[in-house]
C-alpha cells in the first residue's frame, strides 16, 4: 500500500493505492497529519485505488474528525469503490465524512462547506 501526497491549487490531495489495514494505516496517519497541519483548509482523499479497508484504517479517519472541525477543515473522499463504500455506510462513517464519486464534485463540495 502506498500514500501520496500533493499540493494542488488550495487543495491537500491525498492518494490512496492499495490495502489500507493496521500495519500500512500509520502512513496514512502521518499523511492526514501533515495535511491537517499543513493550513490548507480543503483535504480532498482519492480512493480510486483502495481496495480493502480494515477498523484501523477506518480509525485514522476518525481520529481527525474533530481536530479538522475546530480547524475549519473540509475533508471529502471521492472514487470510492462501491465495496469499501459499504464499509463506511455499514457503519454509519458516511454521516460523519463526506464522499462523493468524482474529484469535481469533491471540489464543490469544499467550496460549499
């Protein structure tokens, strides 16, 4: 699994590729670290390319969510497989997270926040 990382206009764009379980986690935790403290305000994740999530992954994201709303961050995931979607609808994380299908509509979905 590997986590990228760049900086596009005014957005933190984080691309995920591969499995995401307990061991390769901590590089997406040191990826939304750096982009929650980066000062960007827009996190955009694609997920074209996770295939599998696990509870830690799933934890990495949950571990942010309140430090990004005291930061007014907008964090929006897009290209999720409809299978890793489900794990996050499953339980009830696409309440509290914001994903959307393409890059565009996650763009005006920062902008609207």
């Amino acid at each position: 699994m590997t986590v990228k990382s760049e900086l596009v206009d005014e957005y933190y764009l984080i691309i995920i590729d591969g499995e995401l379980d307990a061991s390769s986690s901590i590089h997406l935790d040191k990826a939304m670290k750096e982009a929650v403290n980066s000062g960007l305000k827009k996190i955009l994740i694609n997920c074209e390319n996770l295939h599998y999530i696990s509870s830690a992954g799933l934890g990495v994201f949950i571990s942010y969510i309140q430090e990004m709303e005291a930061k007014q961050i907008k964090l929006v995931l897009f290209n999720m497989s409809q299978k890793v979607y489900k794990v996050f609808e499953i339980l009830g994380l696409h309440r509290l997270l914001q994903i959307t299908d393409t890059e565009e509509e996650a763009k005006v979905i920062t902008n609207e926040l």
